[in-house]
C-alpha cells in the first residue's frame, strides 16, 4: 500500500507530517484529509488561522498528491462520515 504524508500548511509555517499513513489510493488520502481537518477545526476551531490553512498531502516520494483547504471541509461539514475513515491528528 502507498504511504500518504499529510502535512499542514498555515501561513508561512508547516507542520510536517514525518510518520504518514498507508492507505489504499488518493480517493482514501482524501477522505482521511477531510476527516483529519474536520477533526482540527472541532478541536482548535477558535483559532481564526486555521480558515485559510491547507493539509497538503504528499506521497512517499515527495509529490503533491492533493491540497484540501480547511474552508472546504468547513462548506462540507454536513456531509455524511465515510465509515471506518479516522483522523490522522
């Protein structure tokens, strides 16, 4: 199975992700990415940063596999969970 880094980016500062995850493909990477945001803003969500902060994925060479931007999972916060996706962080 790949590995998928998720790495988050706020402002000028990234948060580096150095264990990433094993997962089936890009469709799951991205599901765990909205999971793990979803998660974030529910525990730090006063932080206004986090608004315009990114979770950049990244595969084990190194490469953009996506960028989810929090405001995105803030529009799909009432979307139904994908059954056994689990946060990252």
């Amino acid at each position: 199975m790949p590995r998928y880094f998720f790495h988050t980016r706020i402002a000028a500062d990234t948060l580096t992700d150095e264990d990433g995850v094993e997962l089936r493909d890009p469709d799951q990477a991205w599901r765990v990415a909205r999971a793990t945001i979803r998660a974030s803003l529910e525990d730090e969500g006063g932080d206004p940063r986090l608004v315009a902060a990114i979770l950049v994925v990244t595969d084990e060479a190194g490469e953009v596999v996506l960028e989810f931007p929090f405001a995105e999972a803030i529009d799909a916060a009432d979307d139904p969970a994908e059954p056994g996706e689990g946060t990252l962080h």
